[in-house]
C-alpha cells in the first residue's frame, strides 16, 4: 500500500495523535500557550514525522479533512485546559496553504472555536511565507477577516523565506516565530546571530510579539532575554509530548 492511501486508512483507524510543546514567556518565566504538532502511529511504520506525510497529505487533499481534525482536537483540548485553570493558554496550530485556500476555512474555523466553547482570543493559526508568495490576495482578505475575529496569526520559520520584508506592513500578522536555524547560530557565533537582533527589533517595532524557536542551550536564552525576545520554545524547557504528559508538566509548573 503506498503512504496516500495508507494515511486514509490512519485517519479512519484514529492513528494521528496531537503532541502538545509549551511556549515560554520570558518576562512572567510561565508558559504561556502550546503548539499542537501532529504525529501519526502507524501500526506498521511506529511514528511518522509530518515531514514524511503532510507533503502526501497535501497532494491527496486529505490535509482538509486531517487539518480540520487537528484544529478541533487542538481547541477542544485547550478548552479542557481552560476549565482545569489554565484559563490564561493560548493554543497555535500549524496550517498549511491548501486548508487556507478552501472558501469554507474561516467557518471552519469560527465553527470549531464555537462548538468547543472557546473565545478566538486563544487561537493562533500558524502560516510561513510561501503560503504569501504563492496566493497573496487570496490569502489577505482571509488573513484579515480571521484578525478581525480577534484570531492571531503567526508567521512560522520566519527569516528562512525568499519573500520581501515589506509584506509585513500589509499583513495582520500578530506574531513572529524566529526560524530554529537563526537560534543555532547564536552560540556558534555566526554572523547569521545579528540577523537574531534585528528580527526582534522589527518584531517590537510593528507591535508583533516574537518567539524562538528551537532553543536548546542556555546561552541562547539568556541572549533571546537580553534582545528583548518576548516567548521562547525549545527542547530547553520541553520537547512536543503527548496530551497526558502536557498536562502533567503544566501541574508542575504551577
Ligand atoms: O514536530 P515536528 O517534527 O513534528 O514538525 C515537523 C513539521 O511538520 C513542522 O514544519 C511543522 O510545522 C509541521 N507540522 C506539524 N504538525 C502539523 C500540522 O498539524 N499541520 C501542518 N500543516 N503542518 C504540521
Ligand atoms: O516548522 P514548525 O516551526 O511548525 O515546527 C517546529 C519543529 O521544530 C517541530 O518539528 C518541532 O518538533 C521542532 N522543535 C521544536 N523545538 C526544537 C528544538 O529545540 N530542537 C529541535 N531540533 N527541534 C525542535
Ligand atoms: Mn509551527
Ligand atoms: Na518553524
């Protein structure tokens, strides 16, 4: 069976599973909201990284119906955060270009926020630059609609694309992810490491909050401090873990 078909049966067999990794804000030290990362168990294969099938997923437009899953599994996990006293979470999902291209995407949206019970606020839908390079105007006045629901949006991997600064004056974008290959470069002390302070001085100036990503050493933290960086998420507090033990280490937190 080829993996197209094999991801339709995963999806009938209930094989996708949502990881959950913690996003710390550096000036409270508290996490401060989730990023839902999907992985799929495969009986025959053990765990897939989405690297290996959403590009599939894509191809077969099975990313609809698994990315519509993923918004709602994600939302009514965070509802259930919610009513635990974790009431101050945010939760950011991964979207990819196809979903934001279906007419039906901001109700699908809107739908699911209503039938869990959760206020847009909480949600924050994470798109990268070729998602803008491929369907500009499409993509804004759905972009726009989606911030005047009061729904944030964040540019993933930010830095790693070919596209022009200058659509981040035109764009409702709330927040901006600062791609894991500018965070290595940090302590290996590349020239790429300037590119770090600037991201974040742009970030502040258009009133975005900025996060790193993939920070795994302390002298990156403590250099993301002392830029200003708003939120960090890492292997340095948490790698993506399950819905049980998300909770677990949000107890612990406490
Ligand atoms: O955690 P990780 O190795 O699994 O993620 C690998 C890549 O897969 C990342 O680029 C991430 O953005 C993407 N990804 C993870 N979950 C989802 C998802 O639910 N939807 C989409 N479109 N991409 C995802
Ligand atoms: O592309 P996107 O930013 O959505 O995906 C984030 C990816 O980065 C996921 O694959 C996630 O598992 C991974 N990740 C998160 N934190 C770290 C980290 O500290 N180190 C490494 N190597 N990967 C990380
Ligand atoms: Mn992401
Ligand atoms: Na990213």
């Amino acid at each position: 069976m080829n993996i197209g078909k094999q991801l339709y049966t995963a999806m009938e067999q209930n094989e996708f599973e949502l990881f959950y990794q913690p996003q710390v804000d550096l000036t409270q030290n508290k996490v401060i909201g989730l990023e839902a990362l999907l992985r799929w168990n495969s009986p025959e294969l053990g765990v897939v990284s989405p690297l290996k099938f959403i590009k599939v997923a894509e191809d077969s437009h099975l990313i609809i119906p698994l990315g519509a899953w993923v918004v709602r599994t994600a939302c009514a996990y965070l509802k259930g955060l919610h009513d635990q006293g974790f009431e101050h979470l945010m939760m950011s999902v991964n979207i990819s270009m196809l979903q934001l291209l279906q007419t039906d995407f901001n109700e699908m949206i809107m739908n699911t926020l209503n039938d869990c019970g959760l206020e847009p606020q909480y949600l924050e839908l994470e798109i990268t630059e070729s998602v803008l390079v491929e369907s500009y105007d499409h993509v804004i006045v759905k972009l726009n609609e989606l911030r005047e629901q009061d729904i944030k949006i964040a540019l993933d991997d930010f830095g790693t694309g070919y596209s022009s600064l200058s659509y981040l004056t035109h764009l409702p974008i709330s927040t901006l992810k600062i791609d894991k290959s500018f965070i290595d470069s940090i302590s290996t002390g590349t020239n790429q490491a300037a590119l770090v302070e600037q991201i974040i001085m742009i970030g502040k100036r258009m009133n975005m909050c900025v996060i790193a990503e993939g920070v795994e050493q302390s002298v990156q933290l403590t250099y993301l401090q002392e830029q200003g960086c708003d939120r960090i998420q890492g292997y340095l507090y948490s790698r993506p873990q399950s819905a049980l033990a998300t909770e677990q280490l949000l107890t612990q937190w406490e």
